[in-house]
C-alpha cells in the first residue's frame, strides 16, 4: 500500500528566516548546518529460485525480500525507490506492489521510512515488493538479475543487487517424531528424512539440528561442526554436510538418526531440523555470528530409501520455495518427566501518611528444569496493591493489568513479567512505588504467580504450591 505523508514545514522555514535575519543585521552570515543525513542501507537480497513449469509442491511465485536497515537513531523521510528488472524479465514474470509505476520493466516506487530512537542496524519498514513467478520457455539454469537503488529527500539511500535462477532443488522433510514421559539421563533417536521435490539435484546436502535446552547431542560426527548457544532459546547447532548427489525425486534418511540425551534441565524442549543443498545462501541467518567445533567422531552419511532420477539438469545451491505442506524446516517437541519449582518473594515497607515506599519482591525459578513456552506465553506476577496507598511508579517489568484505566493504574492489580524461557536459578526483580494517603497499620497486599487466567490452574511440572504467593506489607 503507497503510504503517503504530508507535513508542515512552517516551524523550519521560520527557524532559517530568523537566522538570515540575524545574520543580516549582525553583518555575519549563518553558520552552515553540519548535520549528516542518516544512511538507509538495502540489505542484500538473497538469491531465490523459481520453476522452470508447475511443479508440484513447488511454489510458482516468489518475492525477494527488501530489508532496510540503518545506523542512525531518527529516520524521517519521503523516499523514491528505482528497481531496474529489465534483465530479470527475460528469464521471470515480475509484477510490483501498487506504490510502483512501472515503464518497461524498470519501477519507481514511492516510499516513506520514519523511526525514532532507533537502535544500530535497525529494520525499517517498507511498502515495495515485487512477485517473480514462471516464464514459459525459459530453460533451466537461467540466471536473471535486477537492481535497486533509491534517493531520499532527508536521507541517503544504499541500494542493492539480487538474482533469480530458473530451477532448483527442494529438500522437502518429512514429519519429525514427538516424544513425552521422556526421563532425565535417557538418549532418544531422532530420524530425519526427506526427498528431493525439486527440479534441479543437490551437489550435497547439509542437515542443520538446533536444540532446545534440555538436550544435548549424545554423538558428534566428523562431518558435523558444532556451535554452542549464542542465545538462550537455542542450546546447540550442529552443522551436517553430506556428500551427494541428491538427485531429483530421491528420498533419504540420516544413516544413523539424531541422538540426543536428555538433561537435567529439560521439560519442554525441541529439535528443529533444517535439510537444504549444500552452500544454500538461504542458511545464512543460521550460521551468522557462530563459532564452530569439529566433530571427531565417525562420518555421518545418507541412506537412500527411494532413488531418483538422472536428469541433465546441473547441480544448484539454490532453494526452490516449497508450497502446502511441504516444507524444508521440522519441529520436534519432546517432553521429560521433570519439576521446575517457581518461588515469589514478599516485602514489607514503613511510609507515614503522604510519603512514598518503594516495594521490592521477586519470582525465581529454583528449577531443576528451564521452563521454555514456545508459544511466546511470558511466566510472571500478578500484584494486588496494599489498601490506603496510591501507585506512583513501578519498574518496566510491571504495567497495569488492565491498559489506559485509571483506577487500575492508580490501585492495582499490575502484571509483571518474566520471559517465554526461564532458566533455572534465574530471578526476576520488581518494584512498585506507592505513595501512602491512609495509614493502616498492616494494610496487606500480595504477589502471586500469574499461572493462567483460569485461577484454579496450575501447571504439571510445579509441584510445590506453598511458594506461589507472598505478602506485600504497608506499615
């Protein structure tokens, strides 16, 4: 959708004319702005793949994806964007979104970026895209490429280059197995297997496994390098690559399946599996910022289940995109029989009548086991305020529960929040300030976990109930 904008400039305007009038009546002239223009830089967009015909599975449409990014802390700017997909014409259907015209194959494109306090490398939002689809005729291995560059009225555009390749390979996985009732120390067998939808074969393959915490690989291969967390959603990589071919229509599985102990720390934790050719640029996302260990153990390979067929097509490291549910990416969830004990700490505060206390309390997690809710759900609190006093100010961990509601704002009850992964021993601290207009002595409010909105649930894996609420005291 073209955004459009419409500011008024007359506060500027009135700025530089007072500083021409002072300039003129001092007999200087004004000092010339030294202001850099913030730089909006077009991440290079990845090479993609498109059939060469229908194939099935296969998506018949693409589009690139333009990601805009900078390095300044405001951004406020019309901009103008020019995409030059002459040469890409030749080899694709391209089609632009509704902010474009277009004049043979080359579009200009209206946009607006606009930020404030951004941090460095920050995304900006966008309206342009285009859709590349099948070009009848165009045999395999055909490559076309466009450009996009950009000028800006209050900012520099960067632009950039991409590529699409007629063909390609699609390394579609089969469904992963779940496990539950998991014990800690035990090791499961993870298969992995896929097939080779595509157009194009694999020169090689690489399988990528990413852990949740709670599991380790129980084996190290030699072909495999390994990357510890590099945050705390994923405990381990590992990096596979299997000599090919994989040839179109070929179904394998890893010659010995994933092995994966489970430990202590465990209760909901995954595996996600990636299978793609070798070299895919795609996988870059993965491997960023990592550093690698090399396995030492034996050689992990493939077993062919169903062989392919020879085509005279060559070998690609580009991705075909997949459609329905076909799909190069697997989760499995497994579960262990596992225990995590959260605990909350009360406070208790002095105040006389129109002076303000700060309270201090917190939720921990004494584990053993990380809680890890996938779904995004955060584990937290919820604080019913002592009586007699009023909320002045809170940490930014805790808000109203309920938004814009003055009452709840000034009385309670606030929500604080930890995190969608709570390691074992991690601890969370609050403070809510309240200002005391009526001194009651003992005036008893209370912090609890905040479970679910059903107050008579709570989950499996705490099995201690006596540390889920405290008192918060006033006087």
């Amino acid at each position: 959708m073209k955004r459009h904008a419409l500011r008024r400039r007359t506060a500027a305007l009135a700025v530089v004319l007072a500083a021409s009038a002072t300039g003129a009546l001092t007999g200087t002239a004004p000092a010339a702005a030294t202001t850099t223009p913030p730089v909006i830089t077009l991440q290079a967009p990845l090479p993609a793949a498109v059939p060469a015909g229908v194939t099935k599975g296969i998506a018949s449409t693409v589009q690139p994806s333009f990601v805009f990014r900078t390095t300044a802390p405001t951004v406020n700017t019309d901009a103008t964007l020019t995409i030059d997909a002459r040469k890409l014409a030749k080899v694709a259907h391209v089609t632009f979104s509704q902010n474009c015209t277009v004049k043979a194959f080359v579009a200009t494109c209206s946009e607006f970026f606009s930020g404030q306090n951004l941090t460095p490398n920050t995304g900006l939002a966008s309206a342009t895209y285009m859709d590349i689809s099948t070009l009848k005729g165009v045999p395999t291995g055909t490559t076309g490429t466009y450009t996009v560059t950009g000028t800006a009225a209050h900012a520099k555009i960067v632009g950039a280059s991409g590529s699409v390749v007629v063909g390609g390979p699609a390394l579609s996985q089969t469904l992963t197995k779940n496990y539950t009732n998991l014990k800690v120390g035990s090791t499961v067998s993870e298969p992995v297997r896929f097939s080779n939808i595509g157009t194009r074969p694999a020169a090689a393959a690489t399988i990528i496994l990413m852990t949740s915490p709670g599991l380790d690989f129980a084996t190290r291969y030699a072909n495999c390098k390994y990357s510890a967390a590099t945050n705390s959603v994923t405990s381990g990589v590992a990096l596979c690559t299997i000599p090919g071919p994989v040839r179109v229509a070929e179904t394998a599985q890893l010659s010995t399946p994933v092995q994966l102990r489970v430990n202590s720390t465990a209760y909901y934790t995954y595996l996600d599996t990636i299978t793609a050719p070798a070299s895919d640029p795609t996988l870059a996302w993965v491997l960023k910022g990592r550093t690698w260990k090399q396995g030492t153990g034996t050689k992990l390979g493939l077993h062919v289940i169903t062989a392919g067929r020879v085509t005279s097509a060559t070998a690609s490291t580009v991705s075909l995109q997949q459609s329905g549910s076909n799909t190069d990416y697997q989760i499995a969830s497994l579960q262990a029989l596992n225990t995590a004990n959260f605990g909350v700490s009360g406070a208790t505060v002095t105040a006389a009548q129109g002076q303000t206390a700060k309270l201090t309390f917190r939720m921990a997690n004494h584990g053993p086991a990380t809680i890890f809710y996938r779904s995004g759900d955060t584990l937290g609190v919820k604080v019913t305020i002592p009586p007699g006093t009023t909320v002045v100010g809170s940490s930014a961990n805790c808000s109203p529960s309920i938004v814009d509601d003055p009452t709840v704002k000034a009385h309670g009850p606030y929500s604080c929040s930890g995190s969608y992964l709570v390691p074992r021993s991690q601890e969370y601290t609050y403070t809510i300030t309240l200002r005391v207009d009526t001194v009651i002595p003992h005036a008893k409010g209370q912090v609890a976990m905040d479970w679910s909105p059903n107050p008579t649930w709570r989950p499996a894996f705490d099995t201690v109930a006596s540390d889920d609420s405290r008192d918060l005291i006033v006087n």
